[in-house]
C-alpha cells in the first residue's frame, strides 16, 4: 500500500502514491523475479499516518510503500 503526507492536494497525493506502489512492485517483479500475479498495488495516501505531519520528520515517516500479506 502507497502512503503519501497530506501535503498537496489529495487528488496530488493519490496519483503519486499510485506511482510509487507500482514503482515497488515493478522492482520487485523485474529485480527479484516475484511473479506479477502475486503483487497488487494500491494506496490509502495521506489517509492513514503513522506519524504527525505537522514536522518534516513526521511527513517523512508517512510517504511510504507497505507489503500487505493476503
């Protein structure tokens, strides 16, 4: 799943966490031989932090790409 900060807009955001979880899945397929059909990317964006966004350091934690066991 393809997380983003919540700075931008949320149409911004989602677009751009969708870029970056294919991003992962695409290097994971061509680098590490995993078959595409097991991979699916997807995204919350700025829906779901783990950490505040009101510092960078917080922001930082947050743009990020997570594996999620189905």
């Amino acid at each position: 799943m393809g997380h983003t900060d919540n700075i931008g807009t949320l149409t911004a955001n989602m677009e751009l966490l969708q870029r970056r979880a294919d991003a992962v899945v695409k290097e994971l397929v061509t680098k590490y031989g995993i078959d595409a059909k097991r991979l699916h990317s997807a995204g919350v964006g700025p829906l779901s932090p783990v950490a505040s966004n009101k510092a960078e350091e917080g922001r930082a934690k947050n743009r990020r790409v997570e594996l999620v066991e189905q």
